[in-house]
C-alpha cells in the first residue's frame, strides 16, 4: 500500500500504521487505517491536539443541536395551541 502523504503536521515525519479495519460504508467496504507518528512524544501532543479540537467540535455540535431541539418544540407547540 503507497503510505505517500502521511506525514505528521507536527513534526513532518512519515505516519506509521497503527491498525486498519475495514468497515462497511453503506453499500461499499472502506478500510479505515489509523497512523500514529513514530515520535511518541509528539504523537502524545498530537493527540492532545486532536481531542482539544475534537472536543470543541463536540460542545459546538451539541450546542447547535440543543437550539434545533428547541425550535422543533417550539414548533410542537404551536401546532398544538392551533
Ligand atoms: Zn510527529
């Protein structure tokens, strides 16, 4: 398999292969690989990274998805006052 362009935006380093799966994507089989840079240190600061931001994902997610839950009500409950 060509690993070309896997490089850590850390350190610049080429990516290792950590473990691949694959998993069914509707109809079509996908393998999924997860890389880790071979730096363990970074790879710690990467992850890091990632949960900061994957976590600032989710509180924007959830935030959008409480203001959609309360227009859906509020919607419900005109529809029942009709
Ligand atoms: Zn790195």
């Amino acid at each position: 398999m060509n690993q070309s362009g896997n490089y850590c935006w850390r350190c610049g380093k080429e990516r290792i292969v950590v473990r691949s799966w694959e998993e069914k994507v509707g109809t079509s089989v996908v393998t999924t690989t997860e890389t880790a840079c071979p730096d363990i240190e970074c790879q710690k600061l990467v992850e890091k990274a990632n949960k900061k931001r994957v976590d600032k994902f989710k509180a924007s997610q959830l935030k959008r998805k409480r203001s959609l839950t309360c227009k859906r009500k509020n919607l419900k409950d005109k529809h029942l006052l009709k």
